[in-house]
C-alpha cells in the first residue's frame, strides 16, 4: 500500500500547485496606468524632424493575463496587460507590458542594436535597467501643439553607456510617446515627433 499512497500524495501536491490564484491573491495594476493601456486600432503617425521621414506605430493585439512570479522565499501572482504594436513601413513588432506600478518596453532590434527589456515607474527614481526618469516636464510644445505634465525617460544599454547613445522618451497620459530622441555621443542626432494620432482606452477597470 506503500506505493500507492505517495502516487496519491504527489498527486494531490501536483494538483494544488496548479490551482489557479484567487482573484483576492492577485497584485492588480494601479489605476493611475489606466491611462496608458491602449486598445486594438490605436495607432500613432511621427515625423523625424531631421530628415521629415514618417514612421508609424499601432496596436495590433491585446493580451491580458495573470503572471505567476515565485522563488524559495516569496511568490505574487500580477496581472498583466501586454499591448503587440506592429509598423506600418517595416513590419517590425514591439511590446509594452503594464504590471502593478510598472510599464515595461520590449524594442525591436534597429533601437539599441540588442533586444532588452526597460522598465519605466512613474512614482519611483529608482533605476532599473539603465533607465533614469528625468522628471516631468510641465509644458512642452511638439510639432505646434502644447502638453503639459509630460514625463520624461533616458534609457540605455549596457553596451552603449560609455559612447553616449542612449534613447528619451515623451510620454503624456491618455496619448502615449509623443517624442522620441536618439543620441550618439551626446549628440542628437534623430528625433521623432507625434503628428497625428487615434487612440482608444480600455473601459474596464481593473484591466
């Protein structure tokens, strides 16, 4: 009887590891990131104001699910809302995810010659990923039009932190990035602004 009662016994620890979280359990994300979780059929048309060249993003997917994240000490279950952006010129597809306090970027390869994932907290300084806030800028004119409480990001990557290219972003609740700067040595040398723009946000709350 021995063998069948630890088959019972794993059987049973088996089946409650695979128990799904209680809703209850579940790190939801913070309401203040409502403002940035786009729809399908979002899309955002920029002008380079170096060479007046148009690029384009859209939303192309939507995916909403719970992450399990767990180690020997602790473990969280965090919902997670993950917007797939497509290109209308080159195909390309990059992602941004919204969990708890955090939106999290995954760029296409032509942005720092490597794939990696930023992190971007707007109520922290902390770093994270070679990502500095640089604050809030409280108006800002892009392309004749004036935001106001923009927040403002510099990225890098690790390769690229002593030739001093690294990557700014304009983000505006409810709008998304509206500019993009790439620098090489401390020079500016392309910079995206937004011309025009639709974008639908989700409804519900919470995601």
């Amino acid at each position: 009887m021995k063998h069948p009662l630890r088959l019972l016994w794993i059987i049973l620890l088996f089946s409650d590891c695979q128990k799904e979280p209680d809703n209850s359990s579940i790190i939801q994300i913070n309401q203040q990131l409502s403002n940035y979780a786009f729809d399908i059929g979002s899309y955002w048309i920029y002008s380079d104001s170096f060479t007046n060249r148009i690029d384009s993003t859209y939303v192309f997917d939507v995916i909403r699910r719970d992450q399990f994240i767990g180690n020997s000490h602790s473990n969280s279950t965090f919902r997670m809302y993950r917007m797939v952006f497509g290109n209308f010129l080159n195909e390309q597809i990059s992602y941004m995810d919204i969990v708890r306090n955090s939106i999290v970027f995954d760029f296409p390869r032509n942005i720092f010659e490597n794939t990696f994932f930023q992190r971007f907290t707007t109520n922290s300084d902390s770093t994270v990923n070679h990502f500095r806030p640089q604050g809030i800028i409280e108006n800002l004119n892009v392309k004749g039009e004036k935001y106001n409480r923009v927040f403002c990001y510099e990225i890098d990557s690790l390769s690229n932190q002593k030739s001093g290219s690294y990557f700014r972003l304009f983000m505006k609740d409810s709008i998304g990035i509206i500019k993009q700067q790439w620098y090489r040595n401390h020079q500016l040398y392309k910079q995206n602004e937004l011309i025009r723009k639709s974008t639908n946000l989700r409804d519900e709350f919470p995601l």
